[in-house]
C-alpha cells in the first residue's frame, strides 16, 4: 500500500469526522491507541456500529478491527446509498449515527433510504428533531433540497429506546459554493416540546416555562406540542425540548435539553432556553452545532471562494479544521470580522472549495 494515501491518527476522539472525510476522498485511515490506557480498552459497541453502519452504505469498503479492538482500519468503498435498516444500540442516539451519515449522503450511487432504530434523543447528541428542523436546512445551503427529509416513526427515549426514525436524501452532482456573511437580525422563534409515556400536560409546562424567558425579546414565538401515543412513544418515559431561533438572513441557532430523573419540566425548559440565548449570543451566521457540517460542504464546494461568519470555533472544529488540512489539502483563512470592535469573537472563514464531483453518481 502506498505511503500518501494511508492516514495515520490515534486516539478514539474524533472517530466519526475522520471516517467520514475517509470515505470522502478515498484515502485510507488507520486509528489506533483507541482507548489503550483504559480499563476497558478498544472500541465501544456504538463505534463498532457506525463502522457497521458505514459498511452497509458502501460497497467494498474493507473495516479491519484488532483482536483486542484498540486499533481500526478503513479502506473505503464507493457510497452506494439505497435502502438501509439499522438497528442502534442503546449507549448512544440515534442522532450519533446520522450526523456522519448526513455528510456522505448527497455524494451516493442511489438515494439515501435510512432506517435506523434506537434512542432519539438523549443529552449527548443532536436529537432527531433539531437534525431535522436544523442540520437538514444546513444542507440547502448548498443545493442540496430536492426530496431531503427526516421522518421521525416512533420517538424513543432512553434507556430502552425503542424509536425509529427514516432518513431520505437526493443525490447531487456538485454541491454550491456558499457565501454567508450577513447573520441577520433574529425574527422568530420556533420549539418542539416531547413527551412520550409520561403525563402530555409536561409538554405544556415546558412550554409555558419557555416562554416566560423568551417572551421578554420577541413576539414571534411558536412552540409546537408534540404527542406520541401507543406503540409509537417507545418503551421509555421522557420528555424534551428543541429550540431554534431564525434570523432575517435564515441564519438557524438551536438547542435542547432532555429529561434526566428528578429534574422537572420547567428546569429542562430553562435549561433549553438559556442554552438557545448564549447559542444567539456566540453569533455568527452557523450555530456551533453545525460547524463542522458547513465547513465540510464548504471544502467540497466548486473551484471558487466561499465564505461563511461563524463564532469562535468549538474545539471539535478546530481538530476538524487540522483533518482537512490533512485530507484534502485545504486550508481555510480565519480573519475577524470587526478589528475595531474587541467585544465581538465573530470571525469570517473563507476556503477554496475542492470542486468535488460525485463520481458514484456516473455509475448509476
């Protein structure tokens, strides 16, 4: 095997972004030291799933795992896409699997038709409801619209889960270079309260305690109560609530918060809300959440300039920024946005896009 096209990392953190980019350019990535100094050493059976996972959406792609599961590597196929049911274990939600799932989706043979089972929404991460109201509207940023949704079957809260939700995405070409620069002034906000095997007057009261903070800077606010009932609520009891806020210019901040024991539903509403108002006052034109996402669309844009305004960058991007450095080569220029200004952290990331073409698609 040649030199330049192997990928060597260590460590478990970060695992998911560098099996994406991977799978993106073709270069090989091996992982190890995963957890060696650990009582428990090698991989956790969420990790394993997602190389799982990630075997199922391609075609030919060679995982090798190590006996004692501390090392990992991918020798990445094409992205075939089509109908796939994937059942997720209960350590981690749903929303862990379908972030990497949602960067190499558009850049499939056929459509996305994921099916996946588990937990939808707990406190680690996104739930399914802000991957649908928030990271898919990402994605349209760049052209990619047509057919692209999230269909949440049956909720699930953990531990026992018991969700399900189908994930449906086109295929593209090429993807738009993006230029996002002005954030826009907030003009509304908009929330999903949940509550699946408990008493629904929870959604009510997380409602109402949301929006005794909220009402003090807007008008604009609709939160949306919503009931599952029967098979369709899981096996658990839980509740939660989604916020996001949207500018002028669609510029989209979230957050949430999940039930957790002996926590009522006011202190999840608050906890939501004031996580929503420190989200809007980091700035920018991207939530912190979705960072990585835009850059990512960013690099693969076509031969041309694209800008984007975010906040500061979380630490995850920061290592995300260094992996594409070196995968693709890229290097993007980080400028503040106002010198003058010392109070404002907003800076500007601009790149030169890739001009990645879908070759998978040619195959169809």
């Amino acid at each position: 095997m040649e030199s330049r096209s192997l990928v060597n990392f260590s460590g478990h953190q970060y695992l998911r972004q560098r099996l994406v980019l991977s799978i993106l350019t073709g270069k090989h990535v091996r992982i190890d030291k995963i957890r060696s100094e650990d009582k428990d050493p090698g991989l956790r059976d969420y990790e394993v799933s997602l190389l799982r996972l990630l075997e199922k959406v391609t075609n030919g792609s060679v995982i090798e795992i190590s006996v004692t599961g501390t090392a990992v590597l991918l020798k990445p196929g094409v992205v075939s896409g089509g109908p796939v049911t994937h059942d997720c274990p209960l350590s981690r939600s749903i929303g862990y699997f379908l972030e990497p799932l949602v960067m190499i989706a558009p850049f499939s043979k056929k459509p996305f038709q994921l099916t996946l089972r588990g937990i939808t929404t707990d406190d680690n991460d996104l739930s399914v409801d802000l991957i649908r109201t928030v990271t898919l509207p990402h994605l349209q940023l760049f052209g990619i619209s047509d057919g692209l949704e999230l269909r949440i079957k049956r909720r699930g809260a953990p531990p026992e889960g018991g969700g399900e939700v189908q994930f449906l995405c086109p295929i593209v070409k090429e993807v738009k270079t993006l230029n996002f620069v002005d954030p826009g002034k907030i003009k509304r906000i908009r929330g999903i309260a949940h509550s699946v095997r408990v008493n629904p007057q929870f959604s009510n009261r997380m409602i109402d305690a949301s929006r005794s903070v909220l009402n003090r800077f807007i008008p604009d606010i609709y939160l949306y109560s919503d009931v599952y009932k029967g098979d369709e609520s899981g096996k658990s009891p839980g509740y939660a609530l989604s916020l996001l806020a949207e500018s002028t210019t669609s510029a989209i901040h979230c957050s949430e918060a999940a039930s957790s024991p002996g926590e009522t539903p006011e202190d999840i509403a608050l906890l939501a809300t004031r996580a929503l108002l420190s989200e809007i006052r980091h700035g920018g034109c991207v939530d912190r959440k979705h960072q990585s996402l835009v850059l990512l669309m960013m690099v693969l844009g076509s031969e041309d300039i694209g800008q984007c305004r975010m906040g500061e960058p979380s630490v995850r991007t920061v290592q995300f920024l260094r992996d594409i450095k070196i995968f693709f080569g890229t290097v993007f220029n980080v400028t503040p946005v106002d010198l003058t200004d010392s109070s404002n952290t907003e800076l500007l990331y601009s790149c030169l896009g890739t001009g990645y073409v879908n070759v998978n698609r040619s195959l169809a």
